[in-house]
C-alpha cells in the first residue's frame, strides 16, 4: 500500500532542482506517477518526499525547438494522450503519434508522461526505442545548469540513467525524419510490458525507380530493438544491409537485417521468453517492421494481423 | 405441476441486481465500515520452506495506533488449525512455514498504513529448510516432508475415506476400478498412451479476498465475507472457537467473483482472531498479490491409457493422476477424488483403472477451482482421444459419438443414470462450428467433451414467505457471486406463486437468517438451492390453495394461482384476500419450506450426483508459426442443462467459462523459480482480455428437461470451461501436425514445438 508522503508542487524548475538536491535520496521526482506509484504501492521505492514537476512551467509544453525550427521538443510532463492529440507531433512525427495510441493502456497514457517514461527507463516501454531511430536527446536540468544528452548516453540499462539525483529532465527532443521516410513500429509480447519492440525507418531517395512518387532507393536506413536487451539499441549491422538498396529487393535484405539485428542483441532467459525464443524473435518482427514499412512507401498498408503485436 | 406455459422461467430477463451493480451501488464486503473498526495487515514468510524459530511482536504491539499483534505461538486461546479435508492450517504459521506468501503474524491498526508500518517492527527468525517446489521434488525418495506429522481429519462427510501416506508428501490417495483394465489394455488392438500436465493458475477473481469480523459483549461472533459458502465458514469458526454454530453468524454481501477461491475458510479464521485479540472489528482484505498467496488450482501430471478395439470401441483406461496441492490440503483431497471419479469422461468404458495421489509441496495452497479436479483429467483424455482417432483412421467427432454414454445408461454402480443427451451436445457443436466443412487452409478445427459429477450427498433448504400484501420474501444461502443466482431464484419463487419479479426479494446469505446451503459450487445452486426454492414456494402455494378452497368452497384441484391470486373457474381471490381471511386481520404470513436433502447412497462417493453436468467444446484456430502464438478464432459450446432457467444468464456464465479456460489453455501458469513465485501480479500473470476473445464465440444449450431441479434444470458454469483446452490442442495438432502434452499453448512452448517437428513425411 501507499505509505504518507509530502508532495511538494513546486512551479520553476529551479525551485524543484533546489528541492531534489536539499531533500537528496529522500526525494523522487513525480509526474505521472505510473512507474512511480507501483513501486511505492509494492514498497520497492519508499520516498518521503514527491517532487510534482507537473506545474513547472514548460514541462507540459509541445513545440519546435527555437535554435532549428525543425526538431520537435516535447516537454517532461507532456502525458502520452496529449501526444497522440498533438496536431504539431501528428505533423512532424506522424509514428510517435500512432506509437502513442499504444503506450501501455488507456489509464496509463491519460496521466503517464513521456519524460517519466524516459527518465524510469523500464526496460520494456516503448519511447526509448521509437525515439533512438529520431535521433531524440534529453535535457537535464540542475543547480548546476542545464546539460543535453543523447537519449542513447542517457538510458544506461534497466531502470538506469545518467540523471543525477538532483538532475530533472527536462524535455526530450526529436530529430524529425525527412518527409520521404517510411516507417512501422511493432511490438509483440502477451504481458501488460512488451517483449520486444521494434522501429524501422527507411529513408528514400525521389530520383528513380517505381515507388510511390517515384522514389525508390533507400538511402538510409534505422532500426531499433527494445526490451531485449539491457536497454534499447540501434542495429548498426543491419541498418547497413539495407542501405542503397531499391524498396524493391527488400524482401531478401529484410531477411540479412533481421538476422543482423537477432545477432545483435544480447537477451537473458526471463518472464518474458527464453533468451534464444527472443532472439529469434527479433530476428521476425525486424523482419516484418521492415516489410510493413516498404508497404508504406508504396503507400499500401499492410492487411496481416499477428497475434499479440501491436503495428503502430 | 401444472402444464401452463412458464412465465418467467425460461426467459431471458436482466439479472435483477443489474443497475445496483453498474451504477456501483452494489456493496460488497470492503464497503462496510463498522464503528471503531480496525483494519489488518498480514506479515507473510518470504521462504518457502522454513523453521519459524521466533516471532517478536512486542515493538508492534507497543506502536500507537496498534491494537493487536499475533504470532502463531500467541494463539493458546483458540483452535488455531483450520482445514476442510484436513485441519493442517494454522492461522498464523507455528514452527514452520510452509510456503512463501503464508501468514506468520498479523497486526489489527486504528489505520491500514498503521497496520503495514507496524509489521515492520516484527522480528521473525527463519531458518530456512530444503523445499520441494513441484511434483517429482515431493514424491523423491527421502523428499523433505512439508507435513512431518500427520493432521486431524477436517470437517467433511467422506473424511473416512481420506488416505495420506504417512512418511511421505502424499496427504490423499484416491483408486477407483471396474472391469480388469490391465488385461483389456492387453487385449485391445489399439492403445494410446501418454502424460498430460496441467499448471497451477490462480482464479483473480475481480475482488480478492475480505472479511470483516466483529465479536459482540456476548461472546457472539459475525463475519461480514467474501465467501462462497458461509456454512462451512461458521462451522471452522465454531470449532476454532468452541462456539455454538448459533452464536456465528456470517453474512455474504455481494461477491466479486469466486471461481472456487472463496470455497472454504480462507481469512475468516485470521480476521476472527485478530479481532477477538483487538477487542474491536477487524477488517481484513487482501491484495491482488495476496490472493496468489491464499489459493490457487491444484497443478498436476496426468498419465492415461485408452485401449480400443479396431472398430473404434473404447475398451479400458488407465489413469494415473499426481496432484499438487501445495502446502495446505484445503479441499485438495476432494478436488482429486471427484475429479479422478470421472477421468473416464463421458464414455462407456468397462475396464477402468484410476489412481490419484494427492501431494503436498510448498507452494500456495490448492483448492477448488472451476471445474474441480476435471480440467486436469479432461485435457488428458480428450487430447488422448484425438490421437487415438488417428491412428484408428476416424473422425474424432465419430469415434465419440460411438462411445458416448448414452441417456439413462450407468456410469457407475449406485450413482445416478446419465440424464442428458451427449450426442445431441456433440452434433450440435459439430454443426455450429461447420464440421463437415473444410477450414480455411490456415485454420484448424478441434472437439473436446466433458462429463462431471456435483456434489453429493449435499443439502440445501429454502423459505419462502408470502406477506398480507402478496410479495415474497426468499430466504436461501445460495451465494451471489456474479452468476446470477439471485435472480434464477427470484424467476422460480415468482414462476411458481404466479406474481411479478417485482414483488419478490431474495435475502444475501446470513447463517442467522437464511437457511443451511452446503456451498455455491459445483454449479449446484439452480438444481439443489432453486429446488427447495421450488418446493417452498410450493408449499406456500398449496397453502394458497387450501385456504381458497375452504372459503370458495371449490375443491383445490380445481383452482390455480394466476396473476398474484387464487383462480377457480368462476371466481378470484387476491393474496390479500386470502391472508385476510386466514388470519382475519391484514397481518401474518404464509411460509413455504423446501428442502433438498438426498442423503448418502451406495455409488461410488457416498453420494449419487444431483445430475451430471456434461458439455463439448468446437474451436476453430489459426497459429503464427513464426512466432507460435495461437489465436481461437471462433469458438462454440454446447452444455446440457435441461432446461435453461433464464438463458441470457447462462449464456453470459458460459462465455465467461470459456474465456477463463482460454487463460491456462493459452496464457496463464504460475511460475515459481528458487522457491519463489516470479509472477504474482497481474502486471506478469496475463489473464484473458477482451481482445483475446474469440471473434465468434457462440454458446448453446441443449434443453430436454431431463434434470432433477426446478422445471427440469440441471446445473451449469463449470462445463464449458472443461473441454476449452483439449479442443483447442486438437485444433492446433490437427492444423500443425504438433500434440502438445503441456498447457499453456504459449507462443514460445508451441514455437518450440513447431521447430522440432520432423520434416514432412
């Protein structure tokens, strides 16, 4: 059950960092409280203290950033409902829309924030993995000022990050993809968490072939694995098996990067699967990411239903 | 009984507490708050197997705020065993601890996080002990005894026939024999043979487990519960206390479903104790978590052999069934001996040979679950059945048929002849699911049939009471636990007296007021509890009669209740009229009593069932072979049950039946690792969501009027779960070519085996 606490709801980030760093291993930064509240129910966490970084001004805000006009901020507090709502996030980052949509369950996602999410860094979520593939860096802020990280610096393995304890995150921020990128996230898994998740991205280049609008030949490829790993990571390997391929031979390049990805990932035997089953795992939703993406460059959807996953 | 068309039975009306419950106003045991009411909190072990060396409540007794802490070894004042096969449990643990999750102390606070800071003042030192966490463990040579020495019999009927073996982990053995199995199996042309397992699952009903105890300046106690019969309840409480069963009292709100977990004494007795020891009422409710840690179904590894001969003809079968029932036997002995009874399924069978083993290990208890020991027994013979239907070259849908018990034949000597029609079942869910009809090419399609017996010999009595202005009061104990009992009993109280649905109120079980019921389960309570139901309303109805043929002067034959009065041809006397004339003023009442009771008889248990329950599952799936995960696509369940008493009732009890057999056919399994259970939440324990129902999903029911309840009911509920998993086994072997023997089909366990099949032949 919930032990008493004193909630502190303070309205600057300068104020809540004052907090964190006076009331030290006391204390726990509280936003939606989903991850937050399960621990204290469970009494794995047992603060006396929740700083609300709810009211912090900024913190629920949805917008470009400043310096390039491009890249999409997305403040700590933003719920996961208000992203699958954002015409700004629906426009620049269509996917993170739709893998909003599929964050956990309706409960969740209309109080649980993408910067809790984040900064709780629970092996089997989603964000982490999406965001790796949209280059997404993370702002921390303290006493000590303000610093931006990589999300890949950032997330260091299960339930572990860089922040410090008297660190805030603040926003995390999106690189958004070119306009002729097609891309699928898919989750697979029969728990409440996902077993893995993967997110594929294929950049195209307009110049030749038949694809939709012409384009044809992919010019840069991202893919990611979640949940099986010690955090999310990017496959390098198999991202360049499709680069420069044309769309068109990527039902034979797809079956090279799911085996780069499969060989890429370092699973353990768990709740969620045998380590082998997971890598073999991978090795098929890699697989059909990919091949859900390229129907999308050609502008169909793909009419497979798999059981347990979710295609956002 | 008269041959006028039924009016209420038989229809379809909305359940009558509908709007108390979806407007949330139904209350259920963690609503009521008493004044001065403490609230409890449970200190459990966190080893599976330890000695209990000391347990040190004075730092929590001494907390402000705390009005009682109890350790196993404070608990001189009363009985502290309890147990319905055997008393093996201790309220709080007493020397030893016997499973990770099993009470140790207890703490009754002015306030829950109270309670929960002052375990934490508790000093408990374990020394932890060898534990045997799975069958093959507890029935190693020289395995670890969970019980050393052996317990008292508890309070059931057939405790005679309990027979543990003493030096081992084995608390009940079960044989049952006809024929000469051996030398059948030796003389059939074919024999099928293999072993079956069946995982622990925990029944996550929607409310855990409460109670609210509070003794009075009487030395009286009453318990507010969450229990699915409040008579066995009372009785454990009587003994522990040394109370007569008249000073208990136990009342029964609303439950939040039950499954079988709420059969039994489960935090009665501690909520009881805590507070009589804090001097005040104790509430007591458990966690999700918790109720993992308080029951769950008896896991077990079932061997079969069925012989047959060439032309399809079952011969004989050899079961050898090992239960586990974890540290505590609660009902677990009779769990294995009712289900073991009819491992034969609902099919002739001259020689048979069944043993059963009842085994303790030290993990949550096993008690009952839906379906009662037959789940277990069916996966095995039902899968069985198929693969004998292959190698004999038939259809599995014929070779049951062939072998099917039929209406009226003997399942065994002195029990009750079989009182449905299997084949009608079959032919339907045949039908229904297109048998004849090839699938698609990437589906599969499956049978499976079931046969079990309910509780017998049982007992329920009923009261009905007819007041000056023409309701009805019905007094039975039959509990609501989502069912829809309630309102079956209020159709048959108005069926029979001829009023409005309106003008009748079923009272919640209270032992002070509503009569003795053994228990709501083994889907009894329209056949047994509706029956005596019937009778008193009957008798109140013949009440009616003779009072109106006294003052008419019309012989009763010639008279009939109809729209809330007494009928003769020519003339018409309300209720109230009648009353009136009776008592002479507009006081008083008629009362009806029924009573149920059929008694012991020479069949096999003691008892002759009330009815068979009998039912066959269709399923229809389609398997992602890449990842192994199987989807039941369309699914179809026939049950015999007579006659439906109110069918959108049943219809809805029979989805949720298939639904929860879909969980340990697919997804659910409690796992343990190094003596600990890994997924005692429901964030890692998956039970069947909305998504995972089936896109069609149909139910059906066979009516012939042919049952021993009311208006020729039989009982219901537990039957289309049974045949969910072997159906679905079926489906998946005959779309794959793949037989698995382990349930649950999930992805990875049906991947693995999809892997291992030999290349194509």
């Amino acid at each position: 059950m919930l032990r008493p606490f004193t909630l502190h709801r303070p309205e600057t980030a300068e104020e809540a960092c004052a907090l964190l760093a006076g009331l030290g291993e006391e204390a726990a930064a509280y936003a939606g409280g989903t991850e937050l509240l399960l621990m204290m129910k469970l009494g794995l966490l047992r603060p006396r203290h929740l700083v609300d970084v709810k009211r912090i001004r900024g913190f629920g805000d949805i917008g470009l950033e400043p310096l390039s006009g491009r890249r999409l901020t997305i403040g700590a507090a933003v719920t996961h409902r208000a992203v699958e709502q954002s015409a700004l996030v629906r426009a620049r980052c269509p996917l993170v829309s739709s893998v909003a949509r599929h964050v956990a369950n309706v409960r969740v996602r209309n109080v649980g924030t993408v910067g809790g999410n984040l900064a709780f860094a629970d092996p089997h979520s989603d964000l982490a993995t999406l965001f790796l593939t949209l280059d997404a860096s993370v702002e921390l802020l303290s006493p000590r000022g303000r610093r931006e990280l990589p999300l890949d610096d950032f997330v260091r393995g299960p339930w572990e990050t860089s922040r410090a304890s008297d660190e805030l995150l603040g926003s995390v921020t999106l690189t958004p993809w070119a306009s002729d990128t097609a891309a699928a996230y898919v989750k697979f898994g029969v728990h409440e968490r996902p077993t893995l998740a993967v997110a594929a991205a294929l950049r195209l280049d307009g110049t030749t072939g038949a694809g939709r609008n012409g384009r044809d030949r992919i010019v840069e490829a991202r893919v990611a694995v979640g949940c099986v790993s010690l955090k999310p990571v990017r496959m390098a390997a198999a991202e360049a098996r499709l680069t420069d391929l044309s769309i068109g031979d990527l039902d034979d390049a797809a079956r090279a990067a799911a085996d780069a990805a499969a060989a890429g990932v370092d699973p353990a035997d768990d709740l969620y699967g045998s380590a082998d089953y997971k890598r073999e795992m991978v090795a098929v939703f890699v697989g059909r990411a990919l091949r859900i993406a390229a129907a999308r460059a050609r502008g169909a959807e793909s009419a497979a239903r798999f059981p347990h996953t979710v295609v956002a | 009984m008269s041959a006028r068309p039924l009016r209420v039975v038989g229809h379809p009306v909305p359940r009558v507490d509908a709007i108390e419950k979806v407007t949330g106003r139904a209350r259920y045991v963690t609503d009521l708050t008493l004044p001065g009411m403490a609230h409890a909190k449970v200190l459990r072990s966190p080893y599976a197997h330890a000695r209990v060396r000391r347990v040190d409540v004075t730092r929590a007794r001494a907390r402000p705020g705390v009005f009682a802490a109890l350790a196993g070894a404070d608990l001189t004042w009363c009985d502290p065993y309890y147990g319905p096969a055997y008393r093996d449990r201790p309220v709080l643990a007493i020397g030893v601890a016997r499973y990770e999750g099993e009470p140790v102390a207890a703490v009754a606070a002015v306030d829950e996080a109270t309670a929960e800071e002052a375990l934490e003042l508790i000093d408990v030192d374990y020394e932890p002990l060898a534990p045997v966490m799975t069958l093959e463990e507890a029935l190693a040579e020289d395995a670890p005894l969970v019980h050393a020495g052996q317990p008292p019999a508890g309070h059931f009927a057939d405790l005679s026939t309990l027979r543990p073996r003493p030096g081992t982990n084995i608390c009940h053995q079960f044989q049952f024999a006809r024929g000469d199995a051996a030398a059948a199996l030796g003389g059939a042309d074919v024999v099928v043979e293999d072993a079956y397992r069946f995982p622990p699952v925990q029944h996550v009903a929607l409310e855990p487990h409460a109670a609210v105890a509070a003794w009075d300046e009487t030395g009286a106690l009453t318990l507010w519960a969450s229990t699915q019969n409040p008579y066995s309840v009372r009785v454990e409480l009587a003994k522990m206390f040394d109370v007569p069963l008249a000073r208990i009292r136990v009342v029964v709100p609303h439950l939040g479903g039950g499954f079988g977990s709420k059969t039994y004494a489960k935090l009665e007795p501690l909520a009881a104790t805590l507070a009589r020891a804090a001097a005040r009422p104790v509430r007591l409710a458990a966690s999700v978590p918790e109720a993992f840690q308080t029951v769950r179904r008896c896991a077990s590894r079932v061997a079969v052999r069925a012989g047959f001969r060439r032309d399809g003809t079952l011969v004989a079968v050899a079961c050898d069934a090992d239960y586990d029932v974890g540290a505590y036997a609660d009902i677990g002995p009779r769990v294995v001996q009712k289900g073991t009874y009819t491992a034969t399924g609902p099919y002739r069978v001259p020689h048979v040979r069944l043993e059963a083993r009842a085994v303790y290990t030290n993990t949550t208890p096993g008690g009952a679950f839906r379906g009662f020991g037959v789940p277990q027994l069916a996966w095995a013979l039902e899968s069985l059945f198929d693969v004998a239907a292959d190698r004999l070259d038939r259809d599995p849908v014929d070779l049951r048929r062939q072998n099917f018990l039929a209406h009226g034949e003997e399942f065994a000597p002195g029990d009750t002849p079989i009182d449905g029609k299997l084949e009608e079942s079959l032919s339907r869910a045949a039908e229904a699911i297109g048998w004849t009809r090839a699938p698609a090419a990437d589906r599969g399609r499956g049978v499976a049939a079931m046969l079990k017996a309910s509780v017998a010999p049982s007992v329920s009595e009923a009261i009905v009471r007819l007041h000056a202005d023409g309701s009805v009061t019905v007094l039975a104990s039959a509990v609501e636990m989502g069912q829809g009992t309630r309102t079956v009993l209020t159709q048959i109280a108005a069926e029979v007296l001829s009023v409005p649905l309106a003008r009748v109120t079923v009272v919640q079980p209270d032992t002070a007021v509503t009569p003795y019921d053994q228990t709501t389960s083994s889907s009894r309570s329209t056949a047994m509890t509706g029956r005596a139901v019937q009778v008193a309303a009957e008798d109140v109805r013949d009440q009616l009669l003779a009072i109106a043929a006294q003052n008419l002067g019309v012989a009763a034959r010639e008279l009939a209740l109809a729209d809330g009065a007494v009928v003769a041809p020519a003339r018409r006397l309300t209720y109230p009229e009648a009353l009136a004339l009776k008592f002479g003023m507009s006081g008083g009442e008629l009362i009806g009593r029924g009573v149920i009771a059929p008694g012991r008889t020479a069949a096999p248990l003691g008892g002759s069932t009330p009815f068979w329950e009998m039912a066959v599952g269709a399923a229809e799936v389609s398997v992602d072979e890449e990842t192994g995960a199987v989807r039941v696509e369309r699914y179809v369940s026939v049950a015999d049950v007579g006659r439906a008493i109110n069918p959108l009732l049943l219809e809805g009890q029979d989805e949720g039946g298939v639904v929860q057999g879909l969980g340990h056919t697919l997804l659910e399994e409690m796992l343990y690792a190094d003596g600990h259970l890994l997924n005692g939440t429901l964030l890692v324990y998956r039970v069947p969501r909305a998504d995972d129902t089936p896109s069609e999903l149909e139910c059906h029911f066979v009516e012939n009027a042919d049952g021993s309840g009311p208006f020729g009911a039989k009982g219901a509920g537990e039957g289309s779960l049974i045949p969910v998993s072997p159906a679905v086994a079926n489906a998946l072997a005959r779309l794959t070519g793949v037989r698995l023997r382990d349930l649950p089909l999930t992805p990875e366990r049906v991947w693995r085996a999809l892997r291992a099949r030999s290349p194509r032949a």
